[in-house]
C-alpha cells in the first residue's frame, strides 16, 4: 500500500467515526425530547425521596440561618441586650396560658351534659364550692335560739300565763330574773326597773312588763364606748387573752378573714408558746387566711414574740397584727403576770399598742364568766369582749351581767363555729333576736 492508500484509509476512518458520533448525538436528543414530552411514571417511593431531597434542600439554609445567629449572642455587650429582648418573649407564654385557662374551663361548661366526659363533671363542683366557702353565717336569731329558750323563754311564758300585773305576777317575775344566769346585779336591776315602772303608774299590763324588761336589756347592753376602729392605727395591735379554751384562736382567725376580706393586711403573733399544737392552731388559720404568721420557739417567752411581731408589721407596713395568747401556763409563772408583761412589752414595740385587748368569754360557763373577767380586768387593761359559743348554750343571758357589771362593750359574738359566725355586736339588734319569741313556743 502505498502512502496515498494509507492516507486516504484514515480519511475514511475519520469520517466513520464522525457519523457515530453523530449518530449518537441525534440519538440521545431524541430521547431527550422524548422524556419532556411524556415523563417516567415514579414510584411512590421515589417521590417520597425526591420530596425528602427537597426537603434537605429547603432546611439547609435555615440551619445555616440558626448557626449563623448563635455567633452573634455572645457579642459582647450584647448578651444583656439580647437576654432582656429574650426575656418577654420567654414570658409570653406564660402570660397567655394563664388566662387560657379560665377561658378553657368556661369553654368546657357547656359539655357538662355529657356524661362520658369526667372533666367537666368536676367542674360544678368547684362552681358550687365557691359560694358554699362563703357561707353567710346562720342568722342571728338561730344562733340565739337556745339562750332565747332560758330565761327569755319563761318570761314569754309568764306573761302569755298572766295578762294582769299583780302579786303572783310580781312574785314569778322576780323568781325568773333571780335564776336566771345574768348576775344577781342585773336581775335586780331589771327587776326594779319594773317595780319603778309600776309605781310611776306608766306600765298597766304584762306586755308592758315585757316591754320595760326589753328596752331596759337594750340600755344594758349599750355600753358606752368608742367603737373598735381598726383602721385608726397603722398597725392596729389586737391583743386576745381568756382561759383556756374559751376560742381566742378560733375568734383569731375569724378577725383575721374578715379584715383581709375587707381589703386589711394582717399578721398573726403565736403567743401561744406554751402549747406546740396552739401554734399549730393558729398556723392553720394562717394559711386560710393568707396571712403572714410570727412565731417562736417552742417555751419561747410570748412577749418576746409578740415583740418581734409588732416589730415586723411596723417594717413590712401591716395594718393589722391579732396577738395570740395561752389560756394556762404549763410553767409556775402566773397567767395574769405574763399577761401584764405582755401588754406592756407591746408598748415598748410600737407606742399606744395594743390598741385593743378583747377579753374572750364562752357564753356556756355561765356566771363563771363574770368572775374570769374580774380576773383579767385587773390584770391588764380590758377595751373589748368577744362572747363566744352562744349557740350552743342557753345562758347566754349572761351577757347583760357581763356588760352591767364590767362597762366594757361586747365587740363581737360568735354563734358557731365557721367563719362566718362571729358577728359584730350590736345592742338593738341583739336584744331584737333574743326577746323575738320562737314560733313553736
Ligand atoms: N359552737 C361554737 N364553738 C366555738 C365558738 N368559738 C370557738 N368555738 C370552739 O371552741 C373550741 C376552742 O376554741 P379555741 O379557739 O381553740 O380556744 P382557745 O381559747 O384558743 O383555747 P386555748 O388555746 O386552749 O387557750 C374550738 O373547738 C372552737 O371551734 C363559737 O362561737 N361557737
Ligand atoms: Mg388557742
């Protein structure tokens, strides 16, 4: 072969392999025209990871974004800047869920029909608990019926008995009064208002006796003193003594709710030390209440406790601080020396205090009840009584010879146990309750 063969060979080698490229070029566009015109049929599962594909995709410039913006908080001098920005946002929440909450509950009120449901059957409960937490108290006159069943009773009797006022009337009348648990210097006080009244000639029958008993009652039983006014001291200091068991922890917490409830901050001081569980008492009533509570140690010395305590709502601009105290020593100190220390060391706290010292008496002792407040008259100046349990007695009577004979007001009775039931005394209204007459009788 010759050098022009050999040339010409490659020539048409050359243009063998052009056309195949050609060739393949037309092919693959032409598959290519193919594909956009009617695409593959995917499987569920390549989309699937197309879409995870594109979900990569679509995250990797947020994370970017997150990794770029944590460099930036620990800038300096920004850190604080970013922390308070942070700080509301953070709060936000918290914000929303609390009011979320009434709003849920209220929502939820009216599915209650549906039986299946236990949450909302839960919720009446706490609708109904409300009002029943503040009961109103039992009226007065309920309170009363048992004192109103002594000697109120038989006077009502007697004069049903007897219309004409005459010897036998006269002779009865005296016998009631002088039985009667009110103190022989009030029986006899009302007996002779009565016999004055007979002999002025301005009383001419038996519901006149009744009459004369009543309103003489009344005037009894108004004493004349300034009122109990806890809003004149800042703090007002309320000093409580009594025997033991008389509801001087229990008159405590009844004072203390009312004047929260009527917008008063109070403390209480566990005078008490005598007794753990006195302390613990009152603790209780505390945490009811939602007041702060001073306490000492177990056999601590009380006015050092009540001191603290004054002491502190001075601080802390209480309005009123209620001091308890031990109805008996377990100690030979004498009760009526650590009152008197007490009361004086309480002037030492805060000059003028205590602004009230209510003497607590429990109606069912009866006459008993006259010679504890001698007792504790003479020991520390007494401003105020609370006369308690007078539901549960029918000597309440007593109360006239407590106020006859002591000139010191009744500031509060307690006619039951709850919360509701020490009620702020007042002389017609009370004197109404008592000589009203019992339907049944
Ligand atoms: N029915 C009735 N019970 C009352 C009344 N006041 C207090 N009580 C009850 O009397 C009991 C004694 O009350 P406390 O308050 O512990 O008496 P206290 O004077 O503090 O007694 P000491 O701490 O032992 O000195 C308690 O069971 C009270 O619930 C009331 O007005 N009516
Ligand atoms: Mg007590």
């Amino acid at each position: 072969m010759s050098h022009k063969d050999i040339g010409i060979a490659l020539f048409v080698f050359g243009l063998l392999l052009l056309f195949i490229w050609a060739a393949r070029a037309f092919v693959q566009a032409r598959r290519h025209e193919r594909a956009q015109a009617a695409p593959e049929p995917h499987t569920e599962l390549e989309l699937a990871s197309e879409a995870a594909e594109e979900l990569e995709v679509a995250e990797e410039p947020e994370s970017e974004v997150a990794e770029a913006a944590e460099p930036a908080e620990p800038e300096p001098g920004k850190p604080a800047e970013a922390a308070e920005a942070a700080e509301p946002e953070e709060a936000e929440p918290a914000e929303l869920a609390e009011p979320a909450e009434p709003e849920v509950a209220e929502a939820a009120e009216p599915a209650e029909p549906e039986p299946a449901v236990a949450m909302p059957k839960a919720k009446p409960k706490v609708e109904v608990a409300r009002p029943a937490a503040k009961p109103k108290g039992k009226e007065l006159k309920t309170g009363l019926r048992k004192t109103r069943r002594g000697f109120v009773a038989r006077l009502g009797g007697l004069f049903r008995k007897k219309r004409q006022i005459d010897a036998d009337l006269m002779d009865e009348l005296e016998e009631i009064l002088f039985t009667a648990d009110i103190g022989v210097r009030t029986s006899e006080a009302l007996f002779e208002e009565v016999k004055l009244a007979l002999d002025k000639r301005s009383i001419k029958d038996a519901d006149a006796v009744w009459t004369t008993i009543k309103q003489k009652a009344a005037d009894i039983l108004d004493v004349d003193a300034a009122p109990l006014a806890v809003r004149t001291h800042k703090p007002f200091v309320l000093l409580t003594v009594g025997v033991n068991g008389v509801g001087k922890t229990t008159t405590i917490g009844k004072l203390a709710q009312r004047w929260a409830d009527e917008g008063l901050s109070v403390l209480l001081a566990a005078g008490d030390t005598f007794r753990a569980a006195a302390v613990e008492q009152l603790e209780v009533w505390a945490k009811r209440v939602g007041a702060p509570i001073v306490k000492g140690s177990e056999q601590q010395d009380p006015s050092s406790v009540i001191f603290d305590a004054i002491r502190q709502a001075v601080k802390q601009e209480i309005d009123v601080v209620i001091c308890d105290t031990a109805g008996r020593l377990h100690t030979k100190t004498d009760l009526m020396q650590e009152l008197e220390k007490i009361h004086r060391v309480s002037g030492k706290a805060l000059e003028g205090a205590p602004h009230e010292t209510l003497l607590v008496l429990d109606a069912t002792t009866g006459q008993n009840a006259i010679q504890q407040a001698n007792l504790f008259k003479d020991a520390v100046a007494v401003t105020g009584i609370v006369l308690t349990k007078l539901d549960g007695t029918a000597k309440g009577g007593i109360i006239l010879g407590i106020c006859d004979e002591m000139k010191i007001p009744v500031r509060y009775i307690g006619i039951g146990e709850g919360v509701e039931d020490l009620r702020q005394f007042k002389a017609e209204e009370f004197v109404e309750a008592l000589f009203t007459p019992d339907e049944e009788a």
